[in-house]
C-alpha cells in the first residue's frame, strides 16, 4: 500500500524530451557533486477543470539529454507537481511508467528515493554532516521513462487551490489522476507515441484501477497498455487493507506458512474460529490474541527484517488496527513520508539491506537547499476517505482490456501473497501457465539470471495476460528489498516476455 524525490526523478526524465519548461529543469541536486545522470525536471501540473483547478500535483522526472524545442510557457498561476526521470537506455522508444505510492496519502517520493529511483538514501548516505544521494544501478529508469507523481492533491509537495477543501476519495483520485495524465502527454508530447503503464505499490492498489477506470471511459490516452501493482489493496472492505473479517483469516494462513506459531495451535484456531466461516466468537478472539502474543513482535513490512530501531515498533496486532480502522487518513507535513501515515510516529526505513532508506530521505528533503533545487516549498495537507469497497469486480473488467501484474513479495505481512494468491485465483480466469518458478540473477551476478527468484501463475483474461506473482524474500517494498528481482521483473511484463 509511499514520497517526494521519488516524483522529482520521474519529472526529470519527462521533461528531457522537447517541451519540457526550461524553469523547470533541475540543474544540479545537493548531495550529488557530479553533472546528473540524465536531465530531471521538477514542478506541479493542475487537476480538475483547467479554468478552475481545484489543485496541483507534484511530479519529479529526469532523462538523458536530448534536442529541446522552445520551451512551453507556464500558464498563469499553474505550478507543474510531479518527478520525471527519463529512461537511460532509449528515452525516445522506451516505455513511459507513472509510479504511485500508497497509504493513503504517502508520496511517491518514497518510491523514488528509496525502492527504485536514479537516486538512493540510506545509512550510507550520511558523511559527517552531510548527506550524499547514492546511484541506484537497479533504477527502473534502466528501462523506462519513470515519472513519479505525489497524489492525490495535498500529499507531500502538491496541494489544493485557493479556497478548494482539500479531501478526497478514492473515487476523485481516478478522476484528478486522469486529469493529470492528460495534461503531463500534452506538456510532454513528445512521450505520447510511447506506450504507457501505471505501476505502484499497496493503497495503489486501489488508486490504479480507480485511474484506469477513468482512462479506459476518457479514452484520452490510446498508448496505455496496462498495470503491475506490487503488495496491493483489492478494496477497503475486503483482504488486510480494510475493514472486512478477512484479514484475521489470511493472518492466520501467512503466519502459519512462515512458521511463526505451531502447527498445534493451527488446529486449535481453525476450531475455536469454526475455519472462519464468518461465526467467529470469544474462544476465537481469545486463541488469536494468544497467537499474536505468542508470535511477538516483528517488522510487519517485512518478517525477517533485521534494523532493529529502524523497524516499526508497535505490536503488530495494534498496527493492523491503526491501519484497517481508519475510514478518513488525514496528512501533513513530513507524515507523507511515511508508508503508512497512520504509523508516522512509529515508523523508519525497513531493511536489511542497507538501513535507514526512509529516515535519510525525511532528512534529505527537509533541506532549504534541496527545496530549491526541486523548485518546491509548500507542502500541503489533506484528508481522505477511503470509499472503495471491493474492486475485484473493477479488476476482472479492465484484466480484459489491458495487461496486468499482480505481484507480492513473500514475506509481506502488511498484504500477505496468501490474499493476493486467493483473490486473483478467484476471478476465474482460466490458467495459462500454471505455477512455477522464476528465475533472475542477484546483486553478485545480476544477469546470471540462476537465481530463484519467486513463483508465477499467468491467466489468460480475454487474449490477454493476467498474472500474478512472488518475490521470494521481498517484503511490502520489493523494489527495495531485492532490486535486481524487481527490474528482472518489470522488463519483462513491459516486454511481455516471459518471466
């Protein structure tokens, strides 16, 4: 089901191209003392009606350098939101790729800075007083023009128009979202023969589909070929993202599977729970709450996390209830940063990897300097309703229209792959290739291509591909926790080729 530099790389690789506004380019960012792998671009882009928007959105790109037209004219009072980073391999044929955190109500700057951006923060980041960007040889700008959006309005560097009461809903970030892709094709038109594709991770699990729905009706964008959503939500009703009584059922089924409670215990809750056939009672509640105690404390974004203070610390039954419960998110200021803003003041990067990816990030972006660079400085706030019930209908209509990706590290207790597995089975779709496993090189040998790498089931949705996904050893932030995996990955759906 996250934040700011993330939308900077996006914005940068866009603008590369030919009309990007030459206010908008980002010349030099602090912490990086060499000339820019690529050109970034950094600025808002209004949604709603042009005349009367009803706010800005942020985006961050950067792509290699190519000829410019005479730059576009910022309209009145219009401040370009978003991050574009132009692919570094072939910027004027590679796919365009708009990448969306979740939450609700995290930047996609989370994305950019510490999963699969140009540009990485971490523990290593830090030299004295100073903080250092790292390059990330594992960017899926390696394949693609990556474009980072922080949405919806009020989130992270965008915010509402003058006078406007900045909430919003599932349902209005498919419409702004299409709004802003409308307008980002037509300040970039030079991206508009490529093919596009929307890819996020979490609480966009409900944002992309809500868009897609919006695309497929406008039928403004005739490039769009499809979606890969990572670690996703299927609605706020249904699965562990919401308010439904499936999550104590699918808990049990991840836990279980990882060896986390004993398998006389297994059978002592599928009897005391009558096997969650919705007659759940005391003895129920009473047998959960002593797995849970029993289970102890862990990072729930990842089961064999190891960065001890940078982990979430609540327990993690409690976390479920912060996260479920909350019908409205409200945000502000640097909770955008967090991946779930119901757990800011709990929550730092999660690794074991290189810690502290997200706690460097907040201190990077807070800089004076750093804001200048991007050309930003107002950071909005905004409350959400989460309104989506149950998109699995949503899904199996667009999953005939349009390539998709369904993929979840197995490590994840936040969305558990147990769910993911179960619901995208559940659409009925016949099987076309039947699980099995994928292979992709590793950070020693990253085109050996000899490594397992997860399991794959691709159905066949109407001629076209429906598929869903592991990453063995990836938790909520795959491309974070095994980068290689991850690009191995997305190469391959852009391509369409097999896994």
């Amino acid at each position: 089901m996250m934040a700011p530099f993330a939308m900077l790389v996006a914005l940068a690789a866009l603008v590369a191209v030919h009309a990007a506004p030459a206010a908008d380019e980002v010349t030099s960012l602090p912490g990086w003392d060499k000339a820019l792998p690529s050109k970034h671009y950094s600025g808002h882009i209004p949604v709603g009606k042009e005349n009367n928007p009803t706010g800005y959105l942020h985006y961050w790109s950067d792509h290699p350098p190519t000829q410019m037209a005479s730059p576009i004219p910022h309209p009145a009072n219009t401040w370009r939101a978003n991050r574009f980073i132009e692919s570094e391999n072939d910027p004027s044929n590679d796919p365009v790729v708009l990448w969306l955190n979740g939450g609700p109500g995290s930047s996609s700057l989370i994305g950019l800075l510490t999963e699969n951006g140009q540009f990485n923060t971490n523990d290593d980041s830090i030299n004295g007083s100073n903080i250092n960007l790292i390059y990330n040889p594992y960017s899926w700008s390696q394949v693609a023009n990556v474009l980072y959006l922080e949405q919806p309005k009020g989130v992270g560097f965008s915010y509402c128009a003058e006078g406007v009461s900045c909430v919003n809903t599932d349902e209005s970030v498919g419409e702004e979202g299409a709004d802003f892709l409308e307008r980002w094709f037509e300040s970039f038109s030079e991206f508009k023969s490529n093919d596009f594709y929307i890819t996020g991770e979490s609480y966009a699990g409900i944002y992309i589909p809500e868009i897609m729905k919006e695309i497929d009706a406008r039928g403004s964008i005739p490039n769009f070929k499809g979606a890969a959503i990572g670690d996703g939500c299927w609605g706020n009703e249904v699965g562990t993202c919401g308010f439904g009584a499936e999550v104590d059922r699918i808990n049990v089924e991840f836990y279980y599977g990882h060896g986390m409670f004993p398998q006389t215990m297994y059978a002592e809750i599928q009897e005391a729970c009558n096997h969650f056939n919705g007659t759940e009672n005391i003895k129920c509640e009473a047998i959960l709450a002593k797995m849970n105690q029993d289970i102890g404390n862990f990072d729930i974004y990842n089961i064999y996390d190891t960065c001890g203070n940078d982990q979430v610390t609540l327990d993690h039954a409690e976390i479920r209830r912060r996260i479920g419960q909350a019908r409205v998110v409200n945000t502000s200021g640097s909770q955008v940063y967090s991946i779930h803003p119901q757990l800011s003041e709990f929550q730092g990067a999660l690794n074991d990897y290189t810690c502290g990816a997200q706690k460097v990030m907040d201190l990077w972006l807070a800089q004076d300097d750093v804001q200048k660079a991007l050309h930003v400085s107002k950071q909005g706030q905004q409350s959400y309703r989460r309104t989506a019930a149950d998109l699995r209908d949503l899904y199996k209509t667009l999953a005939q229209k349009y390539r998709m990706l369904i993929y979840s590290g197995n490590v994840d207790a936040c969305v558990p792959y147990w769910g993911s597995e179960e619901w995208t089975r559940q659409l009925g779709f016949p099987v076309k290739e039947a699980w099995r496993p994928w292979t992709s090189g590793s950070r020693d040998e990253p085109n050996a291509g000899n490594v397992l790498a997860g399991y794959v089931t691709v159905y066949d949705s109407n001629s076209t591909d429906f598929t869903f996904l592991t990453v063995a050893g990836a938790g909520h932030l795959v491309p974070q926790h095994k980068p290689v995996q991850a690009l191995h990955m997305l190469t391959s759906f852009l391509h369409n080729k097999s896994y």
